[in-house]
C-alpha cells in the first residue's frame, strides 16, 4: 500500500486482474474463448484483465467457472469487494474531526464476538483511560491538521470499553513491552493508563498478555492490527487505515497473531512488567 487510497485500490485491481489473467492461461484459453464460455463480449474480457473495469460478484463466478477453477471464486470475490474500501487515509477519515470513526469503531466492535488486538505502539482504545486518550488524540490532531474534536472523540473511544462488561464478547490482546514504556502522556498520566491495565487484568471477558523485550521473536514487530471475528482485520499505519478481507490475508494475520501470542507472558509475569513500567515513572 502506497500514496493514497486511489492508487492503492488500483493497484490492488491490477493484482486482481492479473490472478484472473493466470487463471485464463492455467485453462489454455485465449481471451476470445473464455468471452464465448461466459457469454459475453471480449472487449469485457480485456477491460476486466487490464484492472479498467471492476468484475461483480457474477462476473467474477461465471469467470472461474469458465476455466474449472470454481474452488477459487469465493476467495476472488472477497478481495474485489476488499478493493475500495481497503485503504482509506487518516486525513479523509477525520476531515470532520475524530467523533466520528471512533463511533463507527464502536459499532464494529459491537458486531465482533472474538477479538485479537496486537499493539506495538499505544494501548488499544477500549483499554485507554480518558486521560491518556486526550493526550493521544491531541498528538494526532496536531500531526493530521484535521478538526480538533478531541473531547468528543475520547468520549467516543472510552465508551467502548463497555464491551468488556457486556456479555458476548472476548477480547485476546497482546501488547510489545515497549507500549508500557513510551511516553504518550505525561507522568501521571501514564502511571494512571498503565495502573488501568492492572485493573482491568482479572476480566473473564479479556486475556492480556505482554511480550517481553527479552522474548526470542519468532514474529518481528508489526504493525497494529485487530481481527474481529474471522471476517475482518484492521490494520493501523502512520497515514491510512486498511480493511483486509481476504481469506488468504485473514490466515496470515491469525497465523502472525498466534506466534506473537506464544512470545507473551500473562498473568503475574504479566503484572510484573507493567509494574515495572510504573516504577520508572516514580
């Protein structure tokens, strides 16, 4: 993912076009014979291959059906409806301010029975205290040059914390141990996010566990990201938000999730750590 969302979907409708080009040729058949198996005209077929125009879900179907290949349609379908709405800048999000995707959040997270957060940066936000979340959000409001809506965004944000207390839902975070040490927020309010986490540790609805400075990494740091359910990760960049959707993705996002979940310490050890980070702030 690069410079912006347009160019990142395009790109993105390029690899489409390319993974329906291959599956064409692992068919034998020249553009001509696949237009006729599906019925349609081939300048359809060119305009599709050369990522020009987006296939629907029939198309895309009718395609694979065309060269055999009807075990990969499902997965086709996903990533061209992952397409636009795969990567969309910070900037555009918060153009009118942060209120309100911290109120979309809230409802994806009210959708989503299983969570699984990795954070190597800051705290996720249903685990944010208001303070520390004011300090957070007026750093990125800074940085963005979008509209300071600070106060009703953190409220926002804090509001879903409730999900921790409401039945159905689970959440399974890890968190790098240099999250516990970065100074987001000054002294007391940092001791105030970091004793918050102590808190909310005996929460049957919550597993938190910290990987250690010293774990040996089968996993190398990477981004934040959430998976909700099995449906869908979100994945945090500097510039962009992006949805992945695609089953090949999901896998590896889960798959990167448990290798980071085997580095973690939990319980006491746990505790320790984040007692620690609050000793260096005495």
């Amino acid at each position: 993912m690069t410079a912006s969302p347009s160019s990142s979907a395009q790109a993105a409708r390029e690899a489409l076009a390319v993974r329906l080009q291959h599956l064409r040729k692992d068919a034998g058949l020249t553009g001509k014979e696949l237009s006729a198996r599906c019925g349609w005209h081939p300048a359809k077929t060119t305009r599709i291959q050369k990522g020009e125009a987006p296939p629907s879900d029939s198309d895309i179907r009718t395609w694979c059906a065309a060269c055999d290949a009807e075990d990969q349609s499902d997965d086709l379908i996903a990533t061209a409806r992952a397409v636009d709405s795969m990567y969309v800048e910070w900037r555009r999000l918060h153009r009118g301010g942060m209120r309100k995707v911290q109120q979309d959040w809230n409802a994806l997270h009210e959708r989503t029975r299983r969570c699984r957060v990795y954070v190597s940066n800051v705290p996720p936000g249903f685990l944010q205290t208001p303070a520390f979340a004011t300090a957070l959000m007026e750093q990125i409001t800074r940085f963005q040059n979008t509209p300071d809506d600070v106060a009703e965004a953190v409220a926002a944000r804090i509001a879903r914390s409730r999900f921790l207390y409401e039945g159905g839902h689970h959440y399974t975070v890890l968190v790098e141990e240099s999250v516990l040490r970065y100074r987001i927020a000054a002294p007391d309010a940092m001791r105030g996010q970091l004793r918050h986490l102590l808190a909310v540790m005996p929460l049957a609805s919550l597993s938190l566990g910290i990987i250690p400075f010293t774990a040996q990494r089968s996993v190398w740091p990477l981004e934040a990201f959430y998976l909700h359910d099995d449906t869908t990760a979100v994945v945090e960049t500097l510039t962009a938000e992006i949805k992945v959707k695609q089953p090949r993705e999901l896998g590896d996002y889960a798959r990167a999730f448990a290798g980071l979940a085997g580095m973690a310490v939990y319980g006491d050890p746990a505790r320790a750590l984040i007692r620690a980070a609050i000793d260096t702030l005495e």
